[in-house]
C-alpha cells in the first residue's frame, strides 16, 4: 500500500493533482488507513502512472476517463482506442502548424527590430497593429 506522498513521488504528480483526480473520478477513492490517511494499491499507481502518460502525451481528462474505462474491459476491441489517438494526432498536427506559423512570424517581428528606442520599436509596433503581422497565427 503507498501514501499520496508516496504516489506523488514514484510518478511525479503532485499531491493536489491526484487529489483531484480522485475528485474527478479518474481515480477511485482510495481506503484510508485508521489514522485517516489516504492508502494506495498497487492498482492505483499503475492507474496513476498511465494517466500521467496520457497527460505528457498532451491527451485530455474526457479522452483520458474514455481510455481508462476501456483498459477496464479487455476484452473489448481497441476501435475506440485507436479513434481517441488519430483524433488527439489530428489536433496535435493542427497545433504543431500553428506553432510553425507562430515562430516565423515572431522570428520576422524580432528580426525586423533595429534595437533602437522604445518609440520607434518595431516589436512594439507589431504587439499594437495586428495589421503589420505577415500572416495568420
């Protein structure tokens, strides 16, 4: 059995995040020992461990509880595993060219820039009229 504290450590979440994954369901509420402390299974930190991935891999809570629950039925065909992930690919493509976009246009702004006064800035100018930017971002 592990404490929060000890969650916290073996996965790298933080006290008040696991909490509240408890608040939003994502994990089950857990046995308390008889000084009230929260006690942990073996079962909760691999739970814990996955949702930490599906989280550094940028996936949302909805998509998260969805896959969780489907870990819950293995016997179940991974269709609707597979739709979350191309979905979350898809978004995270849309996300990536935006980005692109983002950094040429900064790139432009503060190369453009002479470094010279405040008032005569050109990041300043830019930061002001969205007009002056090149593209869309």
């Amino acid at each position: 059995m592990y404490s929060i504290g000890e969650m916290s450590r073996l996965t790298g979440v933080k006290v008040p995040t696991i909490r509240y994954y408890e608040q939003v369901g994502l994990l089950d509420e857990p046995g308390r020992s008889s000084g009230n402390q929260r006690r942990y299974s073996q079962e909760d930190l691999q739970r814990l461990s996955f949702i930490r991935h599906a989280r550094d891999l940028g996936l949302g809570l909805d998509s998260i509880a969805q896959l969780a629950q489907l870990s819950q039925n293995p016997e179940l065909t991974c269709e609707a595993a597979h739709k979350i992930a191309l979905e979350h690919l898809q978004v995270t493509r849309k996300r990536i060219e935006q980005l692109q976009r983002l950094e040429v246009e900064l790139s432009r702004i503060a190369n453009s820039c002479d470094s010279g006064h405040v008032g005569a800035c050109y990041v300043i100018q830019s930061l002001s009229d969205h007009q002056l930017c090149h593209a869309d971002h």
